[in-house]
C-alpha cells in the first residue's frame, strides 16, 4: 500500500461486515462512529481511535498523549488517500481528494526524476502528505520493500511518525522541504556515478522513530546497529557548521581523484555529500520555486529574530528584518554555501546534464536575486534623495 501501491505486493483488503457502511462524523466532542456505534477495528487497519482522547487525560491501556493520536490520525486519513491514489475508491462518505487531484498526483510520481519536478504542487495534490506519498513511491522504485521485506502497515507507521514529527507551522523547516530534499537525493541517486551507492539504502530518518515502528525489526541485529550508526552519520552531516570539513574533504578527492566507489567509506562519504547538496539545492531549483523556498527560509528567520528582540537577546545573523533583506541573504548564502559545494559535486559527477542544469539555474538566480538588491539600492537611494530635498527646502522656507 505505497503511495502507487506496488502491485507486486498486493493490496490490502479490509474485511468484515462493516467495511462499506463505515461514516465519519465529527462533531461535538468528535467521535468516530460506524452504524453500530463506535467503529470496530478492522483486520490490516491501525487500531481505532476514539477522537475523546484528545479531551481527556490518559488512561491505562489508552493512548497516552495527544501526539501519539495526532500520529494515528494521519495515518488513517493517510492511508484512506493512499488506496485512492491505487485507484480503488471505497464506499464510504469519507473523501479527502477528488479524482482530479489523484490523477494528477499519479501523473506527477511518474516524473519524480526530472529537476522541475514541483513540490508545492505535489504536496497540494496529496492533501499535505507529500513526504509519506512520494518516501512511499520511492521505497518501492529502489526496490528497498523487497529487499529489507518490510512490513507496509509498518511503514506507513514510521512515514507518518516522521512526517508528524515536522513542525507544520515553520514556514521552511517542514515536511515539504523534507519532501524536496528527497526528490533531489532521488535524482542524484540516479546520476552515472551514484547508482553503486544504491545498495546503502539510507534515508534521512531518526533511530528513535525506526525502533519505535519496529520496521526493521524482523532484521538480525548486526544490520540494525548498521543502519542506525551510518543514519546517524548521514544525518550529522547536513549540520551547515560542518561544511568546511565536507568541502575541503572534498576538494583533496578531487584533486587526487582517489574517490573510489568499490570503498565503502567513500561510498559513504559521497552519501553524505549527495545529501548535503539534496539539503540546500534550492538554488538550483527553477526560479519559481527557489524564489518560494528563500522566501520561506528567511520568514522563518525573521521569526526567530522577532522572538530574540522581545526577549532582549542579541538578534542572530540574518535575523534582523530591516537590515537583512532576502535579496542579501540569498546572495550571500549562494556565494559562500552553495557554488563552492556544487562546483565539487560537479567535478565529482563530471557536469551530467543534471549538474549543468542546476549550475545553470545557480547562476541564472542569483543575477536575479542581484537585480532585485540593486533595485532594492536604487529605490532607497531614491528615498533618502527625496526626504534631503524635503529638508532642504523647508530649511530655505525658514530662512526666508
């Protein structure tokens, strides 16, 4: 039951006399019910929820905070949309998207490996579930369900717990961008020199998230600490403080050309590079959307900014509304972080028409974003001119 549920694992069925007679009614306290009272659990489902927890304090047996029901929540609405988007439509008065939507969030998972591939769009399309829909997609197209023969309920557990887990109301660290980091690792992954790192398998997750799913945990428990100790690698490395220490790693390879994929710390390595890229390619997305992502980043900055003056702390870098315009922020941030690292990736990957790409779109933005500042400088300057003859003539008003 991915997102495209692969056919070759079969679909999910639900039994039992009430599986098209089900209705969900929110109102009031919000209860769940079925035409005989509360809805009974069905076989292949998650466990019922009753919607009273979450006005209530816990109990035993019950589940314990309203995070753990926010999760379950969406993992049955996920999964009622994720059966829609296999095209089997279930009789029931619940419908969270129409079929035009479905088609054209089927349409667009046939090309997630194109660069233009737009993830505002998409997240649209899925009723906000972008990162479970596409994670679930792209866990099947690599072939990673049969390899680690997961569990599907399982997995759309551990999406879910990861998606909820973002933090909704952050204009740009969320579960969109998440989706976007991992689109990009997907192209990436497909370029002539990634395809031998296939075989790591390793996703941006959380070892607590992993153990509590229990989605590896028919794996013995050697390849568990495995693939927990090299998430924990991966994850670390996305740390922007830790970009000399990648980039200048980097560079010695590519001078020496002594990276070699036949090693398995290279490999690594190269993972973790790809991934940092994936992490801060926005730039090098098409205008349109990287426009919307800098903008977004640098709400969330100013937010953090305004939070810092009302407590009286010293206002962060970029923080500070009147005097870090997005223009000077996207420039800098392009200048210092981004080319250095994508001149490298391009070195690496010997300019595919995936790298010629980004670094043109690189360039392209940041002469617009340069445009925007100039403009931003001339109307300023423009400003100041006018409020100076202003003064200047109500001083010669005076003299008179």
């Amino acid at each position: 039951m991915s997102c495209l549920m692969v056919e070759r694992c079969g679909a999910i069925s639900f039994d039992g006399p009430d599986q098209n007679a089900l209705c969900v009614r929110m109102l009031g306290n919000a209860r769940v019910r079925g035409q005989a009272g509360l809805l009974s659990e069905r076989r292949g489902s998650y466990p019922v929820i009753d919607f009273r927890l979450l006005n209530t304090t816990a109990h035993s047996g019950e589940i314990g905070t309203k995070k753990r029901v926010k999760r379950l929540l969406s993992f049955q609405r996920y999964f009622h949309a994720s059966r829609l988007l296999r095209g089997i439509v279930p009789q029931t008065c619940l419908h969270l998207l129409d079929e035009d939507y479905l088609g054209q969030a089927r349409h667009m998972l046939s090309k997630v490996g194109r660069w233009n591939f737009d993830i505002f769009l998409f997240d649209r399309l899925t009723n906000g579930n972008s990162l479970v829909t596409l994670l679930c997609h792209l866990f099947n197209l690599h072939g990673l369900i049969h390899h680690f023969q997961l569990d599907m309920v399982k997995l759309h557990r551990f999406l879910v717990m990861i998606q909820e887990d973002y933090h909704s109301q952050n204009p740009y660290h969320n579960a969109v961008h998440a989706a976007d980091v991992t689109q990009a690792m997907h192209c990436y992954l497909k370029e002539p020199k990634n395809i031998s790192v296939l075989e790591n398998h390793h996703w941006r997750s959380t070892v607590g998230m992993l153990r509590e799913s229990g989605l590896l945990a028919h794996l013995p428990v050697e390849s568990i600490q495995d693939v927990e100790q090299q998430l924990g690698s991966l994850i670390l490395a996305t740390d922007i403080s830790r970009q000399n220490e990648f980039l200048a790693r980097m560079k010695t390879h590519s001078d020496n050309r002594d990276l070699s994929l036949e090693d398995a710390d290279h490999k690594h390595f190269i993972l973790q590079i790809a991934l940092k890229c994936a992490d801060i390619c926005n730039p090098c997305r098409v205008w349109n959307m990287s426009k919307q992502w800098s903008e977004k980043v640098c709400e969330e900055f100013y937010r953090q900014g305004d939070l810092e003056q009302r407590f009286q702390f010293e206002v962060s870098p970029l923080c500070n509304q009147q005097n870090d315009t997005i223009p000077s922020i996207q420039i800098g941030f392009m200048s210092y972080i981004v080319e250095p690292l994508f001149m490298e990736w391009s070195r690496f990957t010997e300019n595919t028409p995936l790298t010629i790409t980004m670094m043109s779109h690189l360039r392209k933005n940041k002469a617009r974003w340069r445009g925007l500042l100039l403009k931003q400088h001339n109307s300023e300057d423009n400003s100041a001119q006018m409020n100076e003859d202003k003064s200047r003539t109500s001083q010669e008003v005076e003299h008179q």
